[in-house]
C-alpha cells in the first residue's frame, strides 16, 4: 500500500517537472517583445557600408575557446542585400562567408551562404533580430551542421550586440558573442 501511494506521488511529481519543461521551453523570447525597444533597427540601413566585429566563441562551460575579428563589406540593392564577411581568428585562420540576404516585407529576412544549409530566416522588431538557420562548420577534417539562434540587438546607430548559441540536436554546444561597430 505505501509502495502504491509513493509510487503516485513520485508519477506525478515526474509529470509535474515535465509539465514545468515543457512550458518554459515554450516561453522563449520572441521578436515581438522588443517591438517597442528603440532605437529602431532597420537592417537595410545599419547593414550598408563598412562594419569592423569583434567576438568570442564560447564552449558550453563559457570557456572562451576562440576570438576574432570580422571586416564586412555590405550593400543593397532593392530588396536584395549582400553581406561580404572577413573572419580572421586569432590563431591566424581565415574565413570568407558572403549572405545574400532578401527583404521579404513586414520585418521578415531570408538569407543563405554557401556553408549555410537550405534558408536561413529572421525577423526584426524594435531594436532586435532574431535569425534562425543551420551551418555547415568544419571541425579538422569532418564537418557538423549545427543550428543557430542568433539575436542582435541595436544598441546605437553606430553598435550592435549579437548572441548566438549553437547547438546539434537540441543541446547546447556553446555561444558566439560578437560586437558590431560600424564606420
């Protein structure tokens, strides 16, 4: 009888814990709740010109295991904007990623890159950018597609912030931190 009844009481504290998980993981921020924020971000014109970055990646115990700098080159045409990026990491590697980015209206983008698997896509409201997409990362000799959840946020006409984690098959893999400033 007392096995039956702590066997209940341990179910339900279970479904419970379960039921907890399950509506945090549903309460993730969104676009939206920062539609008010300011200054406004409109990616067309922050996005246009010379842009110096500087970041970090992160591993999942927030050890820094990598830095570097970015020098982007970016322009519009219409609704079509292009996004030419300089990695050069501390340990004197280079990296060459160029987005083509399209303004689908309503605040929604859609991009790819040639190490970027199908369509990325993204939202702005307010002072904030969410982009979602899969990247094809070379790690030695083998390659990992790893998902992004990368949110930048307008801090001045002049800086952006921009977080993204990383991560393969829901778990956490690390974080790239990166400053934007544009000339």
């Amino acid at each position: 009888m007392f096995g039956i009844r702590l066997s209940r009481v341990w179910r339900r504290g279970v479904l419970a814990a379960l039921a907890c998980l399950v509506l945090t993981a549903c309460a993730s921020p969104t676009p939206s709740d920062y539609a008010q924020e300011k200054p406004r971000l409109d990616l067309k014109e922050y996005f246009d010109g010379d842009i110096d970055a500087y970041g970090i990646f992160t591993d999942r115990s927030g050890k820094v295991v990598r830095r570097f700098t970015v020098r982007i080159k970016a322009y519009w045409e219409g609704n079509k904007g292009t996004l030419e990026e300089d990695f050069i990491y501390s340990d004197g590697e280079t990296q060459r990623r160029v987005w083509t980015l399209i303004d689908e209206g309503n605040g929604r983008y859609t991009g790819t890159a040639s190490d970027v698997v199908g369509e990325a896509e993204g939202y702005v409201a307010g002072n904030a950018f969410q982009w979602n997409y899969v990247l094809r990362l070379p790690v030695g000799d083998t390659t990992y597609d790893v998902s992004f959840d990368d949110w930048m946020f307008l801090m001045n006409d002049k800086v952006m912030l921009n977080r993204a984690t990383m991560s393969k098959f829901g778990i956490r893999l690390g974080e790239v931190t990166l400053s934007f400033y544009k000339r």
